[in-house]
C-alpha cells in the first residue's frame, strides 16, 4: 500500500521520537543512531517535504470517513519511543511500525463499522448522560478539572465541543458494542475443559515448590557460630512448644520480611541458595529446618505450603483453561463478527 510505505520515509514521527529519546537520556546517543539509524536531533529536518507531500495522502475510507497519513501518525504517535526501545535493529524497527500501522487502520476502520451496526437499530439510543458523565471524568483525568485547559486542546485539534461530544458518544458505542460481543463467547463447558486438559497435559508440568518462611539472625560483629546457634536453638524450643513460626518471625528475624512474619511466598528448586534448598525441599507441610549457619549469620526455615513435581490435577488449573478458552472464543467469535461487518460494508485501502 504506497502510501503506508511513505509512512516509514516520512517519519517526522521516527525523527521525533529519536530526539525525545535523545534529550531525555532514554536511550544513549550511540543506541539511539543504531536502532534508528536517523541523524543527531539537532540536525534534524522535520519539514523535509515528505511531511507536506503525503500529509493529506489518504489511506484507507470506511463508509463515508477518510483516513489519512495524518490520522494514522497522529494514532501512532504514543508509542514510537517504545518501538524504538524495543527494536535492535533498523530493519525490526520498521517490521514492528509497519506492522502497528497496519494495526491501526484496522482498528479505525472497524470502529466506524461498528458504530454503523449499531445505529442500524433506529431505538438504539447512548443515554445523554452518558455522555455528560464520559465528559466530565475525561475532563478531570485528563485537564485536571480545568475547562480552559479542555477548550484550548479542543482549539487546538479544530472542534467544537459538539465534534468532542460525538467522538464520546461514539467511543462508547465502540466498547460496548466489543464488551457485548464478548460476553456472548463467554461460556466454556466442562467437557471441553476436559478434553483440552487431556490433550495438553504437558503444558501444566509444575516444578517443586515451597511456600517459605525464613527467619534470619545477622552475624554481628565477632559472633561466632556457637552463639547464632544458641540463640537459634531457643527460638527453635518455642516452635517445638507449638508457637506459631510466623509470630516469632514478627519477633526475631532480622530481615526484610519480618513484617510479614518473614513470609518469602513460593520458591522453586533453583530460586534458592543450594545451602537453603537441600534442606527446605526435604520437608513436608508444617515442618521447619534446623539452623543454618552461613558467614552472614543463622536461618530457619519452614514449610508453609508444599506443591511436588508433576502434572498438575485438572481441579487446579481448570480455571486456567476455562479462562484461555474463553479469551480464545471470544476473539474468534469477534474476528467474525468484524469479518461480516467488513464485508457488508464500504471499504477501501490505498
């Protein structure tokens, strides 16, 4: 599509966002000339004459709306930096923009298709306070409460407030017409749960894992291991007598965790120092390590909860597949939905 093509040449928006990059220390200078591969900020020329060349070139028309390059810069604007961020090469860069630009056509194009299903109902009305109530938290979230700030960015961009107001209507057809569309996909059966999990059982292979608490007593100064272990064996008198580990953890640790009753959540095999994990992966639920004795002091550690190796039971991963499903049929039954709206309607890329 020739003048999407020009997108990639004209690229003030590529030359803008390297410079932004380039004064807010982002990305250093030398990244910012290999991924971009654009000259210096200063030297650049944002009027080079493709940018008046191809500004009213247009790109796609829906029904009756015209979409331009200008349209689609404006769309892309936002997330230029990030590409960039995440390209390495100058080839990526454009793949990864080629490709959001082709995304944003789309999803222009199906917002006035959408917008025309849902005005086919002649009784289908958006409430007008609705809209007042869109208005008012976009003027507080977005121009701090602050109608001059709201006026001057609506001069700025050449509406009115009547234009703006239907932009909101419209916004809120668009989500909702998606939202309702998505609700009707939304329920999985438990057959199909069951068979998916039989079919992929690999895919919910869990390594060991435990639940840890640690309390730590720091070596001071001179401290010898006789003495961290004094003091570890008393604590140790106290869980033996039935007090609760995570009440003397509050009491004793004396690492970042102590507030939580050195609650360290879930840990894998190899999250942990070997040191800690031959000793902690022998146990069972409930039970704690003797003390361990390191160069930076003494730990002990315990057994909140313990999950084994293995393939996990369908009851505890069936509201992971129902979930996966059900994001799944509800794309495919969208994509549909879009596939017949943009074959009953008038569109044309160029």
């Amino acid at each position: 599509m020739t003048v999407r093509r020009h997108l990639l040449s004209l690229l003030p928006l590529f030359a803008t966002g390297a410079a932004a990059l380039a004064q807010t220390g982002t990305v250093q200078p030398s990244m910012t000339q290999q991924v971009t591969g654009v000259q210096p900020a200063s030297a650049i020329n944002a009027d080079d004459g493709l940018n008046l060349k191809f500004a009213d070139g247009i790109v796609a028309i829906a029904e009756n709306k015209v979409f331009t390059v200008d349209d689609v810069r404006r769309e892309i604007s936002p997330y230029i930096q990030q590409i960039q961020r995440d390209a390495h090469s100058q080839e990526e860069f454009n793949q990864k923009l080629e490709s959001l630009e082709d995304n944003i056509i789309q999803q222009m194009i199906d917002r006035v298709l959408i917008i025309k299903e849902f005005h086919k109902d002649e009784k289908r009305r958006i409430p007008e306070s609705f809209v007042d109530t869109d208005i008012a938290r976009r003027l507080n979230d977005q121009f701090d409460n602050d109608r001059s700030k709201f006026l001057a960015y609506l001069r700025a961009k050449g509406e009115t407030l009547r234009d703006y107001r239907k932009d909101v209507e419209e916004d809120i057809i668009y989500n909702y017409e998606r939202q309702q569309q998505g609700k009707s996909e939304s329920v999985v059966s438990p057959v199909r749960i069951e068979q998916f999990y039989k079919e992929n059982k690999d895919q919910f292979y869990q390594e060991d894992q435990v639940h840890m608490r640690m309390i730590e007593l720091t070596r001071n100064n001179g401290e010898t291991d006789t003495q961290l272990r004094t003091k570890a064996d008393a604590i140790l008198a106290r869980l033996h007598s039935g007090e609760k580990f995570e009440d003397l953890a509050k009491q004793f640790s004396e690492d970042p965790h102590r507030g939580k009753g050195g609650d360290w959540g879930i840990k894998k095999r190899g999250d942990i120092l070997p040191e800690f994990s031959g000793p902690l992966f022998t146990l069972k639920k409930g039970q704690f390590t003797d003390p361990i004795i390191t160069p930076n002091g003494c730990f002990l550690l315990y057994v909140e909860d313990r999950t084994y190796a293995g393939i996990q039971p369908l009851v505890s991963v069936r509201a992971q597949i129902e979930s996966m499903l059900s994001t799944q049929m509800t794309n495919a039954a969208e994509e549909k939905w879009l596939e017949r709206l943009r074959r009953d309607g008038y569109v044309k890329h160029f």
